[in-house]
C-alpha cells in the first residue's frame, strides 16, 4: 500500500490527471445538483447547467483515461530491475513484478563481433529480452588455439564478451568467467566444454549456457564450421589470418581491397536466419568494419535473409578509423564496403555521430594512424540510405567509445516512428518503449543541465582567477613588460658572451 503513494511524488504525473478528476466530478456534482435544486427552469439556466455538467463529465474521462495510462508506465517503471541508476531506489516489491515485460518488447538482432556488438548489447537489453546477438567464431592465433582444438572446444571469445555484456552484474559475470582453473584453461573453457558434452553439436548448448547464466537475451554463433577470415590487398597479397591482415596491409602499404571467408560455403548456425526472419530490427555495427562486421555478411544465406527481412536494417557508423582497415574512410567508405560485399538492401538507416570528441583523446588515435570519420552526407544520401544524426560519442576507459544508452534509444526512436507509421500507437509494445524512451531522455537532459552548470561554474571561476591575475600585475609591468623583456634578454646574452670570452682567454 505504502508503494503507491511513491506515485503521487513529484515527476510522476499522476497528481495533475486526479486534479482534473477531482475538478470534473465537482463540475458534475454542481450541474446535477443545480438540476435539481432548480425551481424555475429557464432556457440559458438550463444550457449552462448542461455544459457544466458535461464539461464535468469530460474531464472525469479524460482524467481516468490519462491517469490509468500512466499508472501502466509506473508499473513498468517500478517492476523494471533493469532501471536507469536513478531509479534505483524504487522498491519493486510494492508493486506486482512483471517479468513478462521484455519478453513483449521488440525483437532485435544485433550482428557483428568485438567492443562495438557489446555497446549494442549493453544499451538494448534496458528495452527487451527478445536480444539475440549473432557473433562470429575464431581465435586466428589464440594462443590457447591447439588445446582448444585438442578438446573439442569452440572458440567463443565474443560470445562470453556478449554474455558479459547481457548480464546484469557485468564485473562478477567477467571475473567468474576469466576466473583461472588449470594450466592453460579458464572457467570459460571448462564450462563449455561441459555444456557441449551435456548438449551435444550445434548451436543448442550456447543457448543453454545463456539460460544457465540467467542472461537478457540469447546469443548465437553466426556458424559452427571451421572458417578464417581472409583478406585480398590492392596489390594482390592475400592474407588468410584475421589478426594479420591490418598489419600486413600497414606493412605493404596497400588497402585492403575484399574480404573474404574460407571456405566460402559455411554454414549458418541453427536458428540463426529464423532469428533474422522474425525481428523487428537488424542492427548491424559498430565495429571492425572487414574482420567483425562484414565476415558475418558473408556467411551463406546471411545477406540474402537480411534482405527479405520485413524488419528495419539500421548501421551503426563507426566514430574513429581503423589502422590498416579503413584508413582515410568516410562514412560513405563504409557504407559502400557492406553494399559490396553484401547487398544495397541491407541497411534502410545509417546512425551517425555528431558530437564533438575531445581533441586531446582525438590526437592520442592519431598518434597510432586513427582518425574520426568523416561524415560526408551528402554522398551517403547519393547512396539511397536514410541517415540519422545522433550524438553518442563518449569516453571510456581513456578510449573513445558509443555510449550504449544513447544508441540504444536512437534504434529505439526508429522502431516507435515505423509503429507511429503503421498506427499502433497504442500497441503495448509501443507504449512500453516510448515510457522507457521519455524517462532515458529526461536523465539525460538532467545531466546535460549538471554538465553545463559545472561548465559554466569552471568558466566562471577562470575568469575570476584571470581578472586576480591580471591586478596582480603592477601598472609599471603592464606598461613596461616587453622592455623588461628585451632587457634581461640583453643581460643574458652579455652574460653569455663574458663566459665565452672568460673561455678564450683561459686557453
């Protein structure tokens, strides 16, 4: 009980829709009443006492309307366990907990592989369960490559990155699973391999191990058949070692021309095209744009399923280049490379980072070859893709990183205006992300608003150590500063000149 009056807190708008209900059954009370109390009835007495009454009767409506709409979104603010830290307090016990919530939102394929599918990851499983995350499988040259082998085990590095990603405590999940058992093997290595001697082949035990984990959503190996990621130059060298392929092509100073895997027929993993069938939305990116992005492409079925997918195919534009990859790429390059080696029907809209990265953390990319990628949109636009200007640049661990909330609500924003343009706004699935949307966007103006007043605090008290500073300086050194200057400069060039000659005449 004591759960619903946090509902009647300020921010929660709810005290103006029981204003308007109250004032509408005063309004009701006071037509019917003067009805009755009436002894005689003329005509504009009459009107008046009905537009009263019904003016009442709206308002009621209305109120009730808008109020039970908004006790839906407090309950699913409040039996939401993945909340934004500012709601953390919210005790969900007070209120039925929904766990069904998730599972009716969107769903969502997310393929790629490394930092940029786990930025995905991270942002997306605040709005729905139905995640799943198609990654690729190699180690190219892990140094635990042949025990691996030895025991059967798949290498499956980005999957447990996406598995931390999808957990809701991130730093136990990545210490349990980098937990150190035996020479040479980890927990990640001795889980698997019991998960795949209960399960059996196939992609089945990663989804098992995702269920085990209690993790949103499910993750699935791109392919299951032995492949490398290869790589053909401008100058014709061919390279047949994902981790190879950025040096070499520094080394040969020459582009990379295609990539390509080996061998060319591999196989989807189970379950993998019904996943990319029956989503809401194909997120491809961010990441390494030839040995994480576009190998997945590659994989036959892939590009061709994507393509006849009625879901909404959005890129995520990456923010810096990659030596030895995408040197000198626009956002343009970018696109253009998925479009050869995929299909122009992959990508319906490109999302784009406008913000500004500080220059100093710029100039330390620079230094290793990187640079921000230019947004050259009026090629992109000469392309036939939508693009969406989005400022989710951040820093992270002194790297420049996509902030995971912000590109999750900017693919949310997509989803709600393809709903709003088939008319479901008032599609559950709607108004549960369009609630969560609005409280994202009402923490990010309020720390926008902390961000800008320290901002102008900092300002404000250079200025004021500037304007101390600058009293400091007598009148004398203001006006004679520069011949002051000039003078010792005089003395130590006399200075200078009387040790030479002092040198000399010792010699």
């Amino acid at each position: 009980m004591l759960g619903i009056f946090k509902w009647f807190k300020s921010g929660t708008r709810m005290k103006r829709w029981m204003f308007v209900i109250i004032i509408g059954i005063i309004l009701l009370c006071f037509g019917i009443a003067t009805i009755i109390d009436m002894k005689e009835l003329s005509i504009l007495n009459l009107i008046l006492t009905i537009a009263i009454s019904i003016m009442g009767f709206i308002m009621v409506i209305v109120g009730i309307i808008y109020s039970q709409k908004r006790v839906l979104e407090l309950l699913i603010e409040d039996t939401d366990d993945r909340i934004t830290d500012n709601k953390k307090d919210v005790n969900v016990n007070s209120l039925i907990f929904n766990k069904t919530v998730y599972k009716e939102g969107p769903k969502i394929v997310v393929i790629g592989g490394g930092t940029g599918l786990n930025t995905v990851l991270k942002g997306m499983k605040d709005y729905t369960n139905n995640l799943t995350a198609i990654v690729e499988m190699s180690d190219y040259g892990d140094k635990k490559k042949e025990l691996k082998e030895s025991k059967s085990i798949l290498p499956i590095k980005d999957v447990k990155d996406s598995i931390i990603a999808l957990s809701s405590n991130k730093e136990e999940m990545k210490k349990l699973l980098d937990l150190h058992v035996q020479s040479g093997m980890d927990f990640t290595d001795l889980f698997v391999s019991a998960m795949q001697e209960i399960n059996g082949e196939g992609s089945k035990f990663i989804e098992n191990i995702s269920k085990v984990l209690n993790i949103s959503g499910r993750i699935l190996p791109v392919t299951l058949d032995n492949m490398n990621i290869c790589a053909e130059l401008e100058d014709g060298t061919l390279i047949e070692d994902k981790n190879k392929i950025g040096e070499t092509s520094i080394d040969k100073i020459s582009r990379i021309n295609r990539v390509f895997v080996a061998p060319s027929n591999a196989r989807p993993a189970q379950g993998v095209l019904e996943a990319i069938t029956d989503a809401d939305a194909i997120i491809i990116g961010p990441g390494n744009l030839f040995t994480d992005v576009i190998p997945n492409l590659l994989i036959k079925n892939i590009s061709r399923t994507i393509e006849e997918s009625k879901a909404i195919k959005i890129y995520i534009g990456n923010i810096m280049t990659k030596p030895g990859e995408t040197d000198d790429f626009a956002l343009s390059d970018h696109i253009k490379a998925i479009f050869e080696h995929a299909n122009h029907k992959v990508i319906d809209y490109c999302i784009y980072d406008t913000g500004e990265v500080v220059p100093e953390f710029v100039r330390r990319y620079n230094k290793d070859g990187a640079d921000l990628v230019e947004q050259d949109i009026s090629v992109c636009r000469e392309l036939g893709i939508k693009l969406v200007p989005k400022n989710f640049s951040c820093i992270e661990n002194e790297a420049i990183r996509h902030d995971p909330i912000s590109v999750a609500d900017s693919i949310i924003e997509l989803i709600c205006e393809d709903l709003k343009f088939k008319d479901m706004q008032n599609n559950p699935k709607y108004v549960r992300m369009n609630s969560k949307l609005k409280a994202h966007n009402e923490v990010r103006k309020e720390k926008e608003k902390i961000k800008n007043k320290a901002k102008k605090q900092e300002n404000k008290a250079n200025k004021k150590a500037r304007r101390l500073d600058d009293r400091k300086k007598s009148k004398f050194s203001s006006k004679y500063n520069e011949r002051i200057k000039s003078i010792k400069t005089s003395e130590e060039i006399r200075e200078e000149n009387r040790r030479m000659f002092e040198e000399d005449e010792e010699d």
